[in-house]
C-alpha cells in the first residue's frame, strides 16, 4: 500500500511480557517517528530516525524501551518487562527530510493493553 | 521547551456552521505547523501543513492561518457537516531540534449535530 503500515493492530500481554511493534513507512520516506497517545499524556514523541544519522532517542520513557530501524526502512519498537502504564496507542510516522515541508503521514497505530 | 494548546477541548455546532478552531504555542521558532484529524480508534490524517514562512494554508473547505509573533494558529472548517465530526489535533516542529519531531496539542474533540 501507499501509506504506512502498522502490525500488529491491538495486541493485549501480561505485565512483565516484552512485546514488539511494527512499523513499515512509506516507501522512500528518509524520516521514521515513533509517538505514544495515552489518556493522560495525550500525544508525546519517543523516538526518531534519519537515514543512517544516530537515532533521536529524547522521548523514551524509560530504558526498557528500544526501537530499531533495519536496511533504513521498516522499524521495530521494543518494550521490555511491560507495566501496566505502557499501555497506550503506539503511532509511527514517516516523512521525507529533503525539502521544506517535510509533512508527516501517520499510521494508524497498535492498541497496546497491558494486563 | 515547546508547549503546544488547542481550547476548546471540546465543541457542538450545528451542520452547516462554520468551524473555528485554535492553536497557541509559546515558542515562535517553530519549523512548520501541522493540523491533523483523528476519528475515533484511528490513526492521524494530516489536513494542512504551513511552513513558517507562510501566513495560511487553503485545501477546499479547510483554511488554516499562522501567526508566528502572538503563536497562535487557526484552522477554519467553512459549512460544517457531520463527516467533519472528530478530533482536530495540531503540532508543530521546531527549528532548533533536529529532526522534526512534533509537539502536539491535546486536540480539540467536534461534533456537528445534523
């Protein structure tokens, strides 16, 4: 497809599970961003990737989370010893980085709930 | 550190009114601003992205309007209909981060009663 890709769409797991989401951005997008929507937080940055630039890892909560991108295309956001407060919709995003709009197209995320 | 605020927090008019809705962030150097739309259970769907160098952006019944100096956008949905009902989230990315990571406000929730 033409827009971005997110798998799985919910996923439920037990508190102390790790778990992994992913994401497939759109083709040629230089640019991939990882954001939570929780209720209380509302819409907050995690992670960001650029080419083969050293990630922008500014907005991790915490160290059990970790996120890679491969081959410079699809990425996997990773959560280690999951607590109940990691519940939230994870949203990953792609632009490009030439030009100056640099607009960013969002999937439409994984419904995460942690029991 | 950019703080971005949509109020309302929420907003019902009747199908036909025209929308007006508003964005205040206390950084003016911002790199560009970007209106989004998220129905319920949904991803984000972009609607409009103004560059700072841009005083409004136009896309059919959609206008959004930039203000750098008192930092506030508006976004303007003209003769509302109740498919415009959902969540209005705007964001904007700065010019001294790298990257352009968004700070978003907490959305402003629409219905449009038919």
């Amino acid at each position: 497809g033409a827009g971005v890709s997110q798998s799985p769409s919910n996923k439920v797991t037990e508190k102390g599970k790790d778990v992994e989401l992913r994401c497939d951005p759109i083709s040629g997008h230089t640019a991939l961003y990882w954001y939570r929507q929780s209720l209380g937080q509302g819409l907050e940055f995690l992670i960001y990737f650029q080419g083969n630039s050293a990630p922008d890892k500014s907005g991790l909560p915490s160290d059990r989370f970790s996120a890679e991108r491969t081959g410079g295309s699809v990425s996997t956001l990773t959560i280690q010893r999951t607590q109940q407060e990691d519940s939230a919709v994870y949203l990953c995003a792609s632009s490009w980085t030439s030009g100056s709009r640099r607009e960013q197209f969002f999937g439409p995320g994984t419904r995460l709930t942690v029991l | 550190k950019q703080e971005v605020t949509q109020i309302p927090a929420a907003l019902s008019v009747p199908e036909g009114e025209n929308l007006v809705l508003n964005c205040s962030f206390t950084d003016s150097a911002i790199y560009n601003l970007q209106w989004f739309r998220q129905d319920p259970g949904k991803g984000l769907t972009s609607l409009l992205l103004i560059q700072s160098s841009q005083r409004e952006q136009t896309s059919g019944r959609l206008n959004a309007s930039l203000d750098k100096s008192s930092g506030r956008s508006t976004l303007y949905i003209a003769a509302s209909q109740p498919g415009d009902s959902a969540t209005y989230l705007c964001a904007s990315s700065m010019i001294k981060a790298a990257g352009n990571k968004l700070t978003f406000g907490g959305g402003t929730r629409v219905l449009v009663k038919p």
